[in-house]
C-alpha cells in the first residue's frame, strides 16, 4: 500500500503553513457516530461514511458534507483517518477485518466503540502489521455530548499517532487524555462506567428516601448539590428521574454491555467490583420491566415501582 495522493497534498499544505484538513472515514452512524461524522464535516475535513444500514448513510450525506459509501472497503480507501463508533467487540472485529487490509499505510485506525482492552490489544498488532497507527478511544458524554462536540475521549496507543489524531478528534472532544499503550483507553473507560454506576444508584435511593420521606425532591437537591453529594448525574438527571422520564442517552442495553466487559476484565485481574456487580443486576431488573432502551438513571424506577 502506498501514500495517497491526498495525503500528499494535505503534507504540502501543512508544509507551506495552511491548515490542515484530513480525509475522514467514519464508519458506524449510530446515535454517536452519526453527530461526530457531522462535526469532522463541519471542521472542513473531507468526510466518508459507511452505515451497516446504507439508508442512514445516505441520509448523513444528504444532511452533511460528504459522501456515502456502500462497503466498508471503497469507504476506508485513502482515507488518513478510519474512526469507528460501532457496538460490541464482534461488531468491531469484523468491520476491522475489511478495514484494516483497504487502509493506506501510514494512515490511523481510530476505534471509539466501547469494547474490551483485550480486542484492543489484538486490533493494535493487526494495524502494526499492516503498517498503520491505532487507537482506542472511547468516549464518555452520551448523545448530548456527541451532538454538541464536547465528548472525553480516553485513548490507549503510541504518544506519536496519538498526536497526529488528536487535532481531527477536536472536531468533537471537549478533552482527550492518552492514558497509556493498546487497551488503556478501553480500561479508562471501564473505570469511569464502573464510577457511573455506583453513584446512579446512590442518587436514585437518595431520592428514593427524600421522596418516601415527605420531602421536596427540589429543595433537597438544591441544598446537597452545593456541597460534598454533587455530581453530573445529580445536576442533570435528578428532575428526570423524578419524573420518571428516561430518554435522555445511553440506553440500560449498552450500560450493561458494558458493565459486562469491566466485570469481565475484572475477573482477569483480580480486582473486586461488588457494587458495579450489584448495579449491573438492578439494571437486569429494569430491563425486566420493559426498560431496555431507558436511559441508565432509570436505577430509580425499580426502587420506585412499589412506593
């Protein structure tokens, strides 16, 4: 494989002091992917997408700059940067089989699904191989945050394809921090659900009791929220959940993918995780109750269902 034209002229401009745009493939238009493709487009980057269903990336096309791809292969093809936003380590592993061999050399894979440091790890040998970077990047915000381009981004890979990634990624981080080698990113992003999920749950009780105790949900949040209990959940979910509306992001379905995954790594390294354990049941108890495609702060609706 050889360096792409494009790329060629991209490395002129930058030579002569012009600002750089890249050629961007985004493949996985999901409730994610489909607001970053969008905010790589609106950057002046030139944008290809692929959808496993091609209706949306045609509707992408329509809404954006850019251009709809029917196979994964024509999609990645002189591409500089390849980003994936898909949904499970098999997703991932198989749209990476037909990537990675249609990449340019030199060109980074960019993997922002959600998936395990173990896939990670193997995807980063398969890109060695085939001479080109990788990173894994989950993101951390939810839809909103893929809507306004302020995504955290945690990312595992080498220092120097990190910094040739991070200013495409601008288009939708607010930040973008590069914990360590293949797989850290993925194991950063076990971390932070692992921390989501304990304080769901103990902000879906704390409102539990306020309620059962005669209390004003809002005057309590009003006082607690200003000192040692407040948290993002608690300033933006805590009217919701009271409310028992549940559409505002990512899905029990995903939470408990991923949950599965941190507890999986867990029983590799022998770390202990009873509360994240005990929250991944109540959500099975949620999704029991008809709440698959409930957003995460549903926790409060099996506590509540018998009040």
């Amino acid at each position: 494989m050889t360096c792409s034209p494009l790329r060629r002229r991209l490395a002129r401009r930058k030579l002569e002091g012009e600002t750089m745009m890249a050629a961007c493939t985004f493949l996985g238009l999901g409730v994610m992917g489909y607001p970053m493709a969008g905010h790589l487009a609106a950057a002046g980057h030139e944008v290809r997408v692929w959808n496993r269903t091609h209706a949306k990336a045609l509707a992408w096309a329509e809404q954006h700059t850019g251009a709809a791809l029917e196979t994964v292969e024509a999609a990645v093809a002189g591409a500089d940067f390849v980003m994936m936003c898909l949904g499970d380590d098999p997703d991932v592993q198989a749209i990476a089989e037909k990537a990675i061999p249609a990449m340019d050399a030199g060109s980074v894979l960019i993997d922002h699904t959600t998936a395990s440091a173990e896939l990670a790890r193997a995807l980063d040998q398969d890109a060695r191989e085939a001479g080109i970077g990788f990173i894994d990047a989950p993101v951390s915000g939810g839809q909103a945050g893929a809507e306004n381009g302020q995504l955290t981004i945690m990312c595992g890979g080498e220092a120097d394809t990190f910094s040739r990634a991070e200013p495409v990624m601008d288009a939708y981080a607010k930040s973008m921090t590069l914990i360590g080698e293949a797989g850290a990113g993925q194991l950063a992003k076990m971390v932070n659900q692992i921390c989501i999920a304990g304080i769901v749950q103990g902000l879906s009780e704390g409102l539990h009791f306020a309620r059962r105790s005669g209390l004003d949900p809002e005057l309590v949040i009003g006082a607690i929220s200003k000192g040692a209990a407040q948290s993002w959940q608690m300033e933006n979910r805590w009217q919701t959940m009271v409310e028992g509306k549940f559409d505002y992001g990512f899905a029990i379905d995903w939470m408990r993918k991923d949950l599965r995954i941190a507890l999986d790594e867990a029983r590799r390294n022998g770390s202990t995780l009873p509360v994240a354990a005990l929250v991944d049941q109540f959500y099975a108890d949620v999704q029991a109750m008809g709440g698959n495609r409930w957003d995460t702060s549903s926790l409060i609706a099996r506590l509540e269902r018998d009040a």
